[in-house]
C-alpha cells in the first residue's frame, strides 16, 4: 500500500508539465589485465561491472520534473562475449543469448521534491545500496572482499527481478527510502519461484553514512544487510553485515561480516580489506584478506594490481555444489588444492 501511494505520488506530480531540455549518454569502460585464480593465469577484467557500455537519458519535464532512461550491457574482454551469458536458464540473475541489456534496463520518472520511480529489469534494494560500503566498489576482482548481497548460493543468487518497480524517495534529512517489488517468474529455473520484492534505508550526516536493506528473491532466497562508512579525509573504512538463506529449502544461514578501507595518496590509492564466512550447516568457517594498489594515469585511465587470500573452509566451492545444501559439512578437498592459493591481478582500467 505505501509502494502504491508513493508511486500514485510521484506520477501526479508530472501532470500538465511542458517538454524541456533532454540528453542522451554513452558512457562505460574497458578494462583488460592478468588474472591467476587457483593456480590458473588467464587473460580477465578485476570486475563485472569494468566492461560495460551503458546508454542513459535524461529529458528535463520542468518544475523539478524529469524523464530517465538507462540500458546496461556487460562484456567480456578476452572475447567480445556477453558477460554472464548462460544459455541453460532463463533465471533473473543469468542472461541467455537474447538479453543484451541483461544487468539493467529501465525508464522512469522523477519529481526533485518526492523521489523517483523506475520500471524494467532492475537490482533489488539490497543489491542497489550495498556496493558503495567496500573498498573494491562491490567488485569481484583477486582481492575484492565484497559480501555479495545473495543467499549462500551463487546458484539461487538472483539479485536482478525482470518486470519490476522500484521506487526510491528524495532525501529526507539525509535520509533516503528505497522499495522495490517484481512479478514472479515460474521458469525451470526458479521450482520455488515467488515475487520478488525488497526494502531499504541509506542515512547520510556529514562523512557518515548507513544503511539497512532486505532482499526476497526469486528462489524465496532472502538477505538483510546492515552497513556503514565514514569518511575520514585520509582514509575512508568500510562495513558491510550480511545474513543470509542458503535456500528456499533449508533453515540453513549463511553470514558475512566485512571491514574495507580505501586510502588515496596522490595518484595513488591503497586498498585493503577482510571478509569473515561462515555457514550454519557447516563445520568451520573461512576468512579472506585483501590488499591493492591503483595509479591513476589520468581522470579516466588507471593501472592497478591485487592480491587475496582465502583460508579457512572456503564456502564459495560447497555453494556451487547443490548436494552440500542443507547438509552438514566440513569443506571438500578441493578447496585445499585450489581455493586456499592465493588470487592475483594486474592490469589497466579506461573509463569513457
């Protein structure tokens, strides 16, 4: 009932106003380096948002009043290909050969004094906020320490809702409200298939900032998500808190807990990071240490390299396997062989 009033709220408010000023963005990045993950060297991106192009749009209503459009499309740069591209599900968080705009794609409208609201394929609020509270911007590069912002597993992740609304607030004294909700989708991919929908708050005062959000996806796979950042001039520290289902099935938890800082000198900026996992269900738990240098070349262009360590019971390998969830466990062999070597990077990152 609230999502509704506020969205009834947003669209009166553009009734009677006159055409103005409109643009049109092409923007996006290419970044291209050295990845040795598990023992593999291999030619890869430090993240999944760096090889992107994204078209945007603003047309200026008047009296505070505007139309917006964005349409993101995500690559690979070793080979031209679609990033995440899966041809065997038709899932929200995968994208098949006929998604080129697979990670966002929306049009909405925006009023100054209320809030905004977009229509399309869209992150959920959980997803949406929690990137900005880690050093590595919510990426996946060697020494990223991100919490994820999903249920334990990457299979049933979903953080994207196709057929969605979501609707976000002005600020309120620093205060902003997000709400989001989606049609369910029954494919063969989601046999828990529910609607997606998700809430969240971001408060900023002064170099502060937190915020709370939930997610329900999908797969009925839920996350909340508690998170901080205070900027101190020299440096600014990260936090993010996550506790999550590992399936729709399983009264199973999985939680993360991160600490991040981001620390700029000159051209350079240093970077490091912990991240803390552990599961309900499993016997152990697993901590990753990060730690990275960026040059900033220019405005636009930037080298950077990346280390990371994992030790501990590495979740990410059980998540991936459908036969540990919900059944108690210690973590395989392979995590010992593989996933306890340490990650690296290095590369050049060009912004346009």
């Amino acid at each position: 009932m609230k999502k509704s009033l506020i969205a009834l709220a947003v669209l009166s408010a553009f009734a009677g106003v006159a055409s103005a000023q409109s643009s049109v963005t092409l923007s996006g990045s290419l970044d291209a380096g050295l990845n040795r993950t598990a023992g593999v060297t291999k030619m890869a991106g430090a993240g999944s948002s760096r090889n992107a192009v994204t078209f945007s749009g603003v047309e200026d209503l008047g009296n505070g009043n505007s139309a917006f459009f964005t349409l993101n499309h995500r690559f690979n740069i070793q080979s031209g290909t679609q990033n995440g591209a899966n041809t065997t599900t038709a899932g929200n968080s995968s994208a098949d050969a006929g998604q080129q705009f697979y990670r966002n794609a929306f049009v909405g409208l925006k009023n100054n004094d209320i809030g905004d609201i977009r229509l399309g394929r869209i992150l959920m609020p959980d997803q949406e906020i929690n990137g900005g509270f880690e050093a590595w911007n919510g990426g996946d590069g060697a020494a990223a320490v991100h919490s994820d912002g999903r249920g334990a597993n990457p299979a049933q992740a979903e953080l994207r809702a196709n057929q969605a609304i979501y609707v976000r607030s002005a600020s309120l004294g620093g205060l902003v409200l997000h709400a989001a909700s989606a049609r369910r989708l029954g494919d063969t991919n989601q046999t828990n298939a529910v609607a997606p929908r998700g809430l969240g708050a971001v408060y900023t005062f002064g170099p502060a900032t937190v915020a709370l959000a939930t997610d329900r996806n999908n797969n009925d796979v839920s996350t909340v998500g508690a998170y901080a950042k205070y900027d101190f001039g020299a440096a600014i520290v990260f936090a993010q808190y996550e506790r999550g289902d590992v399936s729709a099935t399983s009264t199973a938890k999985d939680k993360r807990i991160t600490l991040s800082a981001r620390i700029p000198v000159g051209d350079f900026t240093y970077k490091v990071g912990v991240r803390s996992m552990n599961r309900s269900d499993f016997v152990g738990s697993a901590k990753k240490v990060g730690v990275g240098l960026e040059y900033n070349l220019s405005k636009r262009t930037q080298l950077y390299t990346s280390i990371g360590k994992t030790s501990g019971d590495d979740f990410e390998v059980n998540n991936n396997s459908a036969a540990t969830i919900g059944t108690p466990a210690v973590a395989n062999a392979v995590v010992a062989t593989n996933n306890r070597k340490a990650t690296a990077d290095i590369g050049i990152w060009h912004k346009f």
